[in-house]
C-alpha cells in the first residue's frame, strides 16, 4: 500500500494585526506522522520600505499535529502606514503542502498622521 503523507498548512490566509499587538501564526498536519516532519518557512517583510526576509524550519516530532509561535509587532510613534509581511511554507519532509501554504499579515499603524 502507498504510503500517504499528511499534509502540512497554515490555519488562516491572512491575518491582520495592530502596531503593538502580538500575532500567532498556527501551522497544521493533517494527520499525525510516526516519523519527523519538516517543513521550510520564509517570511517577507514589507514595512513601508523596510524589507527583511527571514528563514528557518518548523518541526513536528511524532504524533504532534501543531506548532504556533507568537511574534509582538513592536509599537512605535512613526506614522509610517500600514505594513504587510508574507509567511511562505516550503520543501517539506514527511509530508506535502496543503493550503494555505502562505500567509498575508497586515500590520496596522497606529500613529495619526499630523
Ligand atoms: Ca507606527
């Protein structure tokens, strides 16, 4: 019998957030695995100019089916419009991309403009 890989996704497409708040990105398997799972993230930022990107992998240990992490979204006083960030889900290990594999975060800037 084939062997069929669970599959690995966020639970949500997009996501919106204010300056100061905290966001917690949630990604699913869609079933337990008896072996490792890895999957590959990167996340763009587009803050108004400011562009970053960051990479690392998520890990599921056997039997786990979720894994969250929790980022704050520094305040600040600059009125510099509201920023995106794109999280993207790739190569995984153990299993195969469902949807969504990507995410759209919306940071809104809470600072009036004079
Ligand atoms: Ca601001």
């Amino acid at each position: 019998m084939p062997v069929i890989l669970p599959t690995v996704q966020f639970t949500a497409s997009s996501y919106t957030v204010t300056e100061g708040d905290s966001v917690t990105i949630t990604v699913t398997l869609s079933s337990p695995s008896t072996q490792m799972v890895t999957v590959g993230y990167t996340v763009q930022v587009n803050d108004n100019g400011i562009l970053g990107a960051e990479t690392g992998t998520i890990e599921f240990h056997p039997g786990e089916t979720t894994k969250s992490a929790t980022f704050i979204i520094q305040d600040d006083t600059c009125c510099q419009g509201n920023g995106t960030a794109l999280v993207v889900l790739d190569n995984p290990m153990g299993a195969t991309l469902g949807s969504p594999s990507s995410m759209t975060i919306t940071v809104l800037d809470n600072d009036i403009c004079p």
